[in-house]
C-alpha cells in the first residue's frame, strides 16, 4: 500500500486521478488579510487508489471537512488521513476503502491568507481619497493557484471552474466569466459567475476592489472592459481601443472566434510582472495598460500597445490550446511575443514595429551566447525552477525562431497553419512537437527536422562568409560571448542580398559548410532583414563592401543595425577587434545605434581609463548630429520614430557628459519644476532630462535630487514614477547611488519597481556590490519566490570585470545558493568573466589608441 513518502519529490502528481470540474466559493475579508474557502472537485478515478494527492500550498486545510462522495453510490467516504508535504507544495489525502472507479466529488474547506508576495491570492494597496485600501487579487502563473484553493495544479489538467465569491457589497467583483446574480445581504454579497469552459488552474482569477471602467464592443459582440483605479478611467480608452481592434484581427487571423462571453482587462498596483493572460480577466500593471494623453510617452503608448495585443494572443494560444507541461512553455510565450508585433504592425503601420523586433532578438541572441544558457525546450522537474525559464530564451528567441520559420515557409502558409493547429487542439494541450507536424503537413517542408535544431539545443551559429572564385563560402559554427569553441551544428536557413534588395537567394545550409554559385556584386548582405536568429561574420574585403554600402545608405535600417550588432557580438568574444567594431560605428555618421554606445564605453575605462576622454569625444560627435536634427522639441506630424528616438539619443549624451544637453536639461528641468505643466518638458524627454539632471549631483549640490524625489511623491502615474526610479542611480556620486538603493528599499517604492533603479553609474557598481551584500537577507525575504529577485542579481553583478570580482562574487553566494536564483547567478558571473577577456584584448589593441585620437581629432 502507498504511503505519503511515495509521493515525496516527484515532479508530476500522479495520474490515478483528475479533476473534471471545481466548484470554488471563496470569501476575502480585506482588513485582517485572511481568506476562507470551500471546493469541491468532481474528480474522475482512473485506477484503483485509497489516494487522491493534489497541490496545495500556505493554506490551512480543515482535515474533518474532507470527504469523496462517488457519483454511483453517493455515499460519503470520510478521509482518515490528509497531510500536506510543505516543500513539494502537495496535499495527500488517504481514505480507509478503495475508491470506487469513476466520477466522484472530492470536498475540502480551507483557510488562507492574502498575502504581500504578488503570487497566489494576494493583497494590493491602493488609495482612493488619500485612504490607503486592500484590494484582493490573484496570481497564478506559473503554480500558484495552489495558494488560493487545493488543486490539480498542472496545465494540462484541464477543468471547468464554478466560481462564488462572498464580498463586501459595496466592492466590485470580477472572475473569468460574466456575473449571473448578486445576493445582498447587509455589508455582504455573494456574486456567481458562469461555470467557465475548460481551462488549466494557472489561468483562473477573481479581483475584488473599487474600480471604474470603459466599455466597449468587438465586432462580433464581445464586451470588452478596460477597469482602472477610480478616477482613471480615461487612461483606459488607449488599451480599450486597442483590445477591440486586436480581438477583431485574431479572430480572422486563427479563423477560431474569441471563446468566452466577455474579455476584462484591469491595472493592479502591486503586480510582480507586465501583465498575465488570465482566461477573460487579464491583469496588468498600470504602466503596461495606461495611457494618459497628457504625461505618457510615445514609448509609454507603444508598450501598452504591444502588451494588451500579447495578452490578447495568450487568449487562442495558450488558454485555448495549453501547453501540455512547462518544458513547452516558449510556444505560449514566444508565440504571443512574435504575434503581438503581427497586431502591432497591422494597427499603427506607421510605428514599423518590426524594426523594433530587432531588440526582442537581440535579447535573445546575447543570453543565448552564454554557456550557461538553456535550450529552448528546457527539463522542468520541480516546480520551484520554472520561473526562472520565463527569460529571454523563452519569449525573445522563442519569437525569433517563429519569425524565422514564417518567413522561410511565408506568411500565408504560416498563418493557414497556426488556423489549422488551433482548431485541431482547441480546449486541449500540445507539446512543441504537434506545432511541428501540422506546419508540416500545411508546408510539405521539413519543419520537424529544421526546428529540432533550434529548440532542442542551446545556443546558435555564426555563419562565416568569403567570396572565392565566384563562390560565397559559408561555414557555421557555434557562437559564444566567451569565444569558446563548440561542436554543435544547425539546420540554418540562409537569405541574401546581392547588391540590391532586387538581387535575393535564399539557401538552406544543412551541413557545417556549404557554398554558393553567385556573380560578382558590389556587397552582399546575409540574414536579409535580420529574420535569421544567428550571427555573420564577413572576411576583411567582404566586410568594407558592407561599410561602403552603409555609408551610402544602400543598406535598410534593419541590415544596417544587423551588421553592427553582429561585429559588437564578435568584437566582445574576440573575435573581433575594437578598432574594427570603432571603424564601422564611424560609417554610421548620420545615426546609430546607442545602445552599444554604453557597453564599449565601460569595457574601454575598466580596459584603458587614458583612452576615455577621447573615446566620449568620438561618441558624441556620433550622436550630435541626429540630436541636433530632431532636436528638443517636437515637430508637428513628426514619427513616432522619431518621439521614441528623441529622449533616448538625450539620454545617451547626458551619461557621456555632453555639456550643452546638461545645461539644456537643467535650464528645462527648473521650469517643469515651476510649472508641472510647462511645455518645456514633454514627456518623451523627461526620462533624458532627469538622467541629465543627477549627472552634477552630489553630496554638497542636492537640489535637483530632492527636486526630482518631489516629483515622484506627487504624482500618481506609474510611468512617471518609472521614468525617475530609472534616472536617479545614473549619478556618478556614490554616496548619492548608496542613499537612491536604500530608497529603493522603502515603503515608497512598490517592490516591483524596485528592480528598475539598479541599473547604477560606472562610479557607483562597488557601492551598489556592497549594498547588495548588505541588504541580502532582507532582499532574499523580500523578493525571494519570484523572479523579480533574479534582477538584483543580474543588474548590480553582471557589468564587474575582473576574474577577482567574479571569485568574491562566488564567494558570497555559495553559502546563499537557493534553485531560484542558481542559473541567474551563474549566467552573471559568466558575463563577469566574458567581460575581464573583453577587457584583456582592448588592452592588447595596439591600434587603438591612434584610431580613437584620429577619430575625435
């Protein structure tokens, strides 16, 4: 006979049971913060057991009120054991018979308490009136729908959900589905929902607070509701209006119509990550679902944009066709990832969202140029290691890689496809595997056979290429930051453009090398369009065509970022030289692209400090020009480009000390803080001008400090307080770093936007290292069951560079390791190290210092 032990540390629950139906009546009382609740599970028994274990996790179940009662005999069976084993999160319950095979009701009463920790049913604060009030909230991505109510905790333990809820009456109260009837009684009132579809645990919700919202309708007649803090309403329209259009264009684009009579969407205060799919209630943080036309930047806009149209995808493809277990879990996000560009480009056409893709690949390719990476089909045995996997592998080269194998097979097939596969797995799950086989039944392509390659291996190639004898030459081989070599090998498929962009070939290199019959052209241009998740590196003479063709602007905005991207990657595994990486910015004259502007300045004053005054030099003189074009202020009927592009080239020259941007800056930040409302500072150059601004702080020069805290604690925009959380620690004094990290601590700051103020000057990374140790074991309490800690981690220790820092690094986390920070860790210390090799070769760059004198001269 099974005993508890026999279900200890397995990463499943076992299959002799699962559940059919939960009906869930749940009462929150938001002054003590505790919870109560009842659920019964019509569970259908498979194979003989005295056993039903399930998840449950931080509640207190009521062992007497357990009973099964079979459907065929209705006869309660009470259980003589219940037990929960704490660290596997499970609930065995033992009965003294055999359960009879079928359906039967499993009953459970249980206690819980809302919680701080934005998982599992928990507390947000929120104010109306200056009052500070409880609002009640779930969150139950990835496996914590077992800290509400005991259940089969598993995605593809798929159930239909009843729920209740026992509120104040005064509070609105939303789940999944829509409301049939209220029950007022006194200050209470019970409110129950439609029984739901069937769905996984991870995407039941309920919230309970004070709201106000707008409405409107999609085309086919779906309500749609954007809810807000009272008195936000009108920030809501944006994501409202959005919601509409994308609903419309996924229901053509899958053929399949939304499933569920509504869809809310709502902006929770206190919420750990962007937003979660709930199935028809999907949450957000406020500063992915509002827009305020008055104080939002164009960034701002673009970001709720493609958060609503993600969320939105989530609806078809993950909540209606569920990923079978979590190993398959970049289908769901790199899916919604790469579609939510798809709704973004056919919205707002004039945005040319997909040269913007390039920073989700970006993302994507330098993580996975780590040898601590992980494949994109990752183990999951336990469920204490998935959230680390919601990373950049998952959701950025998750949507790479179906942006890469769409346009290989081309869009209409692709989309034919996608119609296919969710109708055949609609209200069921998949594995990665069925994606592949309907692709390729639809494609008569070798899709299984070309993704395997992709998903089922870390990392990727850098394709090198040479011209001979009228052959292009191309050999794969894997790609690493470190420089290290592998032997892996990949399915790449090749595009080309010779001298135009009339001039294509596309070519599929199955082997480690292979070679192409092509006449002679002025360049040649791989990975057309930057569509392929892989690096190329160009010989000498191949490589100064490309430069050419830059300079005379031949070259898409999209290639032109894709060969400077790949030589800063080859440049920082040394396989390239800095002089060269420099040579090539200098083509980009007219723009470039800032980013890469920071790494090369830190890695140049940890490598040759004698070298940045004049390397700061050349980089503003890159920047200058586009800054001066588009200037301070905006121009009536200018892109959205350009808005975006604006505050970010500012931004660039205020953290390299560009003195007449630091004066303008402080000349318009003294009238904003006259005048909150002065059109000197539009807020798609506040985020510039408050870096700007903390460039000349320091202990005895305060003021715009101070200035900038006041601001802060009188606004009530999220983005607002964003915009200055990511400004401050940009101060080169350390002590002034040390006070913004501690304020970083305070009840001033949610502790989900703590995580965007680490990002701290060159001069303050000791300070900031030291803090961190400091503040460790309140960090750990704090921030320790999501993956928000990870961020400490991998901002305040990855921009070190010496092998010293990484062995004191190591140190102090031996003792400290715990399973949800372990990968992160490790992939930042790597990053220390690529980095001390980064900084060795500069040194050894005897053509560098003349270069960057004659470059600023």
């Amino acid at each position: 006979m099974a005993s508890y032990s026999d279900f200890k540390s397995q990463s499943r629950l076992p299959k002799f049971a699962s559940p059919k139906r939960y009906d869930i009546r749940l009462k929150p009382d938001l002054t003590t913060c505790k919870f109560q609740g009842v659920v019964s599970i019509d569970v259908d028994v498979v194979s003989p057991t005295k056993h039903l274990v399930l998840n449950a996790a931080d509640l207190n179940v009521d062992s007497s009120s357990v009973s099964f009662i079979p459907k065929s005999t209705s006869k309660e069976i009470r259980a003589s054991g219940v037990g929960l084993i704490e660290e596997d999160e499970i609930l065995v319950v033992e009965f003294g018979e055999e359960l009879p095979l079928g359906i039967g009701v499993l009953n459970i009463s249980f206690q819980g308490t809302l919680n701080d920790q934005m998982k599992g049913f928990y507390r947000s604060v929120y104010e109306i009136n200056g009052e500070k009030k409880n609002m009640a909230v779930t969150q139950f991505e990835p496996a914590d729908a077992r800290r509400c109510f005991p259940c089969w905790d598993e995605p593809a333990a798929k159930a239909t959900f009843k729920i209740t809820l026992d509120v104040p009456s005064n509070l609105v109260a939303l789940s999944n589905m829509p409301v049939i009837e209220e029950k007022k009684e006194g200050d209470l009132k019970t409110v129950y929902f439609e029984e739901s579809p069937i769905m996984s645990t991870y995407l039941v919700a309920v919230v309970v607070g004070l709201f106000d919202f707008v409405e409107s309708h999609a085309s086919d007649g779906v309500k749609v509701r954007c809810y807000c803090q009272v008195g936000k309403s009108d920030q809501g329209k944006f994501a409202l209006e959005v919601a509409v259009k994308t609903l419309d264009l996924y229901r053509k684009y899958f053929d399949v119509p939304y499933a569920l009579p509504k869809l809310d969407m709502i902006a929770i205060p206190d919420f750990a990550a962007g937003a979660m799919e709930n199935y028809g209630l999907v949450t957000y943080r406020e500063n992915a679902l509002l827009y305020d036309e008055k104080h939002s930047a164009a960034a701002n806009k673009q970001r709720v944009a493609i958060v609503v149209a993600h969320e939105l995808a989530h609806q078809w493809f993950g909540n209606l066709v569920t990923m079978e277990w979590w190993t398959h879990l970049w289908l769901n996000e790199g899916f919604a990832t790469w579609v939510s560009y798809l709704a973004a480009d056919a919205l707002f056409p004039e945005w040319k969202i997909w040269t913007q893709f390039l920073d989700q690949t970006t993302d994507g390719l330098r993580l996975d140029g780590l040898s601590e990476s992980h494949p994109i089909e990752v183990e999951i045995n336990h469920a204490s290691e998935i959230d680390e996997i919601f990373d950049a592998i998952s959701y950025r080269k998750g949507a790479s890689l179906i942006r890469m194998l769409q346009s290989y097979i081309g869009a209409d097939t692709f989309q034919r496809a996608l119609a296919c596969y969710i109708k055949k797995y609609a209200c069921s799950n998949a594995k990665t595997e069925d994606l592949w086989a309907v692709l390729e039944e639809v494609s008569i392509e070798p899709v299984k056979e070309l993704m395997n390659s992709w998903t089922q291996q870390k990392g990727y190639p850098v394709v090198s290429v040479k011209m001979i004898d009228q052959k292009l030459e191309l050999e794969q081989s894997l790609f690493l930051l470190s420089g290290s070599p592998g032997d892996s090998q990949w399915i790449v498929p090749i595009t080309l453009c010779c001298g135009s962009y009339d001039n294509r070939r596309s070519y599929l290199l199955k082997e480690k090398s292979g070679s192409l019959d092509i006449k002679e052209s002025a360049w040649f241009k791989l990975n057309v369009d930057q569509t392929g998740f892989y690096r190329v590196k160009y010989d000498e003479e191949l490589e100064a065509r490309l430069r050419h063709a830059i300079e005379s602007s031949q070259l898409s905005a999209t290639d032109r970022f894709g060969v400077l991207d790949d030589s800063f990657a080859l440049c920082t595994s040394g396989q390239q030289s800095m002089t060269t990486l420099l040579t090539l910015m200098a083509s980009f004259r007219e723009e470039t692209e800032y980013t890469i502007s920071y790494k090369i300045m830190r890695i140049v004053a940890d490598a040759t400090p004698d070298l940045v005054d004049n390397l700061k030099k050349f980089l503003i003189s890159l920047f200058e020009y586009p800054a001066r074009r588009l200037g301070w202020e905006s121009t009536p009927g200018e892109s959205h480009l350009d808005a975006m592009l604006r505050g970010e080239l500012l931004t660039v020259l205020a953290q390299l000390g560009h003195e007449s941007t630091l004066n303008e800056a402080s000349r318009r930040f003294d009238a904003f803080c006259a005048d909150r409302d002065s059109p000197l500072l539009p807020p798609d150059t506040r985020k510039a001008t408050y870096t700007a601004v903390m460039q000349k702080v320091n202990a005895s020069n305060r003021s715009a400090f101070e200035a900038l805290l006041k601001v802060y604690r009188e606004t009530d925009l999220s983005q607002e307080k964003g915009r200055i959380i990511g400004s401050l620690a940009s101060c080169p004094d350390p002590d002034i770093v040390l006070e913004v990290l501690n304020f970083l601590l305070s009840s001033e700051v949610r502790s989900q936007d703590a995580i965007f103020g680490l990002s701290v000057s060159k001069e303050g990374r000791e300070t900031a290292w030291i803090w961190l140790q400091d503040k460790w074991d309140y960090i750990s309490k704090t921030w320790g069951s999501g993956y928000l800690i990870t961020r400490f981690i991998s901002t305040i220790v990855s921009p070190f560079s010496t092998t010293e820092k990484a062995k004191e690094i190591e140190e102090f986390f031996a003792s400290r390791m715990k399973p949800t920070i372990a990968r992160t860790l490790r992939q930042s210390l790597e990053r220390v190290q690529i980095n001390a090799r980064w900084v060795q070769a500069v040194q050894k760059d005897n053509r560098l210092a003349q270069l960057v004198q004659d470059m600023c001269s």
